[in-house]
C-alpha cells in the first residue's frame, strides 16, 4: 500500500503527520532509506525482544532446548562429493516406494 502524504522538513527532521500514518502510528517506526526514497515501516523486533520471547515460551513449555550435540558443519566440496555420491542410488521416491514392496 503505497500513499502519499504532504510533510514539513524542519530543523528538527522530517515532520509526517500522525493521521497520514494510519495503523502505523500505533507502532514504534524506523526509517529507512532504500533507493533514493525514504521508507517508514514498523520497527523490527531486536535480539533483546527475541531472547525474551523464547524465555516466556521456554517457561510455558512451548519451546526446549534439543539435547543432542548439533551436527558438524559440512565444506561445500563435502557437500558436493555426498551429493554425487548419493545421486547415483537413484531418485528417493522409487527407493521407498521398492522397501514398501506389496503394502502400497
């Protein structure tokens, strides 16, 4: 939604009035300039709100910590070399659908 507003440049900034924001102006705000024009949108949330939402979900237990170790990270040759490796088996789908045998 793209709209037009009439603003005032002062000493004190750019004046955009609180009508001409809409459902915005109940948000906090952050301006952006992006391509030769300026963009006002809703703030983005910090790492300080996130961390807090995890905690509150963390608390209610919707949120946990898995206990496994995570898994190494792979080099992008590694990558490469299991994927032409694996490819050779043939497409997945044809692998499961031969171990259902005749319980499809």
């Amino acid at each position: 939604m793209d709209t037009t507003v009439t603003v005032q440049i002062t000493r004190k900034g750019l004046l955009i009035p609180r009508e001409a924001l809409g459902d915005l102006g109940a948000e906090e705000l952050e301006a952006v300039r992006k391509e030769g024009t300026i963009v006002i949108r809703p703030k983005s949330a910090t790492a300080d709100e996130r961390t807090q939402v995890r905690q509150v979900l963390r608390a209610a237990g919707m949120l946990y910590e898995p206990e496994w170790e995570p898994p190494t990270p792979v080099s992008p040759e590694e990558r490469t070399r299991l994927a032409q490796k694996l490819g050779q088996a043939g497409p997945l789908s044809e692998a499961i659908i031969a171990d259902r045998g005749d319980r499809a």
